[in-house]
C-alpha cells in the first residue's frame, strides 16, 4: 500500500517508521521543561486513577465511613475532577496548535486547534446532545435519532476541519505531522466511541470500573500525549536554527 503526500508517493513499511520516530521526538524532548511537564501531567493523571478506583471501591462495598464515599466528583462524570483536567489539556493544545500556526505559518494546525475546540465543547458543554435535542424539537424525532444526528454533525465538522487543514499542506515534511496527530485522533475515537460501543453491548456482563478505566482513560492519556506532543513540537521549532522555517521543528535533536 502506498500514500500520496502531494510531493511523492511513500509506501506504508516506509511511511510508519518516520511518523513513529517523530512522534518519539516530539514527546520525549532533552528539555527540562518538557521532561518536567510530561512528569507533572503523569503524575495527576496516576493520582486521578488512584482516586477513582478507591472510589469505586469504596462505593461497591458501601464502606461509608471512607473519605471517597459518595464523592461521585473522583468518577469519570461531567464535572468530576478526571474531566475537569481533561478540559484543560484540550485547550491547552488548542492554544498550542493555534499558537504555533501563526508563529511558523503552518496554517494546517488551525485544524487540530479547531477539531479540539469542537471536543472540548462537546465534552464540557454537550454540544452534540444539544444539537440533538434541536433536531428532536424542531422535526419531532426520537431522542436517539437526534442524538444520532447531533454525533454525526459534530463527527463531520470535524472532518472538514481535517480535509480543510490538509489542503494547506505545502511541504512533504509537514505531511508527517500532520499523519502523527492524525493518528492520535484517531485513537481518541477509538476510546471514545468504540470502547463506548463494546461497554454498551456487553453491558453489566463486565465489571463497570475496567471499562470505564478503558473508556474514560484511555481518552484522558491519549488528549494527555496529544497536549505534550503539541508542546514538545513547539520547543523543538523554539531551538531549531532561525534560518530554518521550514523543517526544522520536525527534526530530530542531536544525539
């Protein structure tokens, strides 16, 4: 199998190798701030599982003199403390994609900074119910049609955002960002909509917390690499040579 990138066409066996080194460098920087910020954003993340385990734990077996009973703010709801600190990686890569656009001219991540903005409503304000719930007032149908409706509207804005952004591609180099954070979305998707649909068929069959740890947190470490990645990609093009506009943030450091 072979991609066009506009400038050749790269097979696949040739074409995974680079985007996985780059994703490497662009998360795992000789930077203390980046080293110091990866550490920070895994070490909340880790707290956050602990506290939702213990509370789930705790509610399964009713020990009601716990500390986390009934402090539905440790689960992974609208609201509850892992959300929360997801909505703030979302925008803090929104910013970041937004940010590094229009320092290098490399207008194709306005579409990342624009898909997360659409995420980042979605998850903290509902967007996709809330247009649901339109369809259903306005052309009286089912809710899970309009629910249906209001997934698929948000899916395919985010998509044009995506077709939007690769046709401003004007380098090869930049191909192979581009595929990198595509990837990553992708594998958002994958956690937010297929796990969801595989908990959803098996139901009470699975145990609740395993699932929602899969579901839940799976989405919460992949935005978690995405917001590095889109940091580490900034410091890179921050120490690459000012003569070099063009691909020197996708290069490697020195070893």
């Amino acid at each position: 199998m072979r991609v066009a990138t506009g400038h050749q066409t790269l097979s696949v066996p040739c074409l995974v190798p680079r985007c996985l080194r780059l994703a490497r460098d662009f998360l795992i920087l000789p930077d203390r701030v980046h080293r110091w910020s990866v550490a920070a954003v895994a070490g909340m993340i880790s707290i956050l599982i602990a506290c939702f385990v213990a509370y789930a734990y705790v509610e399964k077996h009713h020990l009601v003199n716990s500390f986390f009973y009934g402090r539905l703010r440790f689960s992974f709801v609208d609201g509850g403390y892992p959300e929360i600190f997801g909505y703030g990686l979302e925008l803090a890569a929104c910013a970041l994609f937004a940010m590094f656009a229009r320092a290098y001219r490399k207008k194709q991540l306005y579409a990342f900074s624009a898909i997360l903005f659409v995420a980042f409503l979605d998850d903290a304000f509902e967007l996709h119910e809330t247009i649901g719930h339109m369809f259903d007032i306005g052309l009286r149908l089912s809710p899970v049609v309009g629910d249906l409706i209001g997934f698929a509207s948000t899916g395919l804005l985010s998509v044009a955002f995506w077709l939007a952004g690769a046709r401003l591609i004007h380098e090869e180099e930049d191909w192979f960002s581009y595929l990198v954070f595509t990837a990553y979305f992708v594998t958002l998707i994958a956690f937010g909509v297929g796990v969801d649909a595989v908990h959803g068929m098996l139901g009470r069959n699975v145990s609740q917390t395993l699932m929602t740890l899969i579901e839940d947190g799976g989405e919460l470490v992949t935005t978690a690499v995405i917001s590095l990645s889109a940091f580490g990609m900034w410091l890179r093009r921050r120490t690459a040579p000012s003569h070099d506009c063009g691909t020197a943030a996708y290069r490697s450091y020195p070893r």
